[in-house]
C-alpha cells in the first residue's frame, strides 16, 4: 500500500468538495503537489484512462506545477512517455 495509489474519477457517480462532476483532472488536481513530487522520481509510472478531452485539463495542472521547479511540462511529459512512466489511453 505504501507503493501503490489507486484512484478513481467517475463522472458520473461522483462529486468534488464544490459539488460539481468529478473527472479525471479535479481528482489530480486533488493531490497534484505530492504527483509532481513522485513524477520527479524514476519509479513512479501513472496510467490513466478517460475522454480525450481529460488530457488537456491534466496538462493544465501539470504546466503550472513544472513551471515552479523551471521545467517544460510538455517536454518532460515527452521524457516521462519514453520511459514508459507516463501511460494515458484516451478516446
């Protein structure tokens, strides 16, 4: 348990604090200072599943949360996807 964190975000059964639907990006955004952290590590490997249009919300959280550290999120995403750590299945 202490290595591994499962997650889910159904939409259409759950809610965030503020009430509204809970995707994919409002979980992460949940927690995103401590993902930062374990994606700076080289065994950390994340595998998400979901719309399309998820990926652009995720990437909004994560731009900002690189920028902190002066990484380019888009290029680290690139490095991460490459070593197979950064897994996202959309349709």
């Amino acid at each position: 348990p202490e290595n591994f964190r499962l997650d889910f975000a159904v939409s259409r059964e759950q809610v965030n604090d503020k009430g509204e639907k809970m995707y994919i990006q409002t979980r992460m955004a949940q927690y995103a200072e401590e993902l930062w952290e374990l994606l700076k590590k080289d065994n950390t490997f994340v595998y998400m599943c979901g719309l399309k249009g998820m990926e652009k919300g995720i990437d909004d959280i994560m731009v900002s949360l690189a920028a902190k550290d002066g990484i380019d999120w888009i290029e680290y995403k690139r490095t991460l996807k490459k070593a197979e750590q950064w897994n996202v299945e959309v349709w």
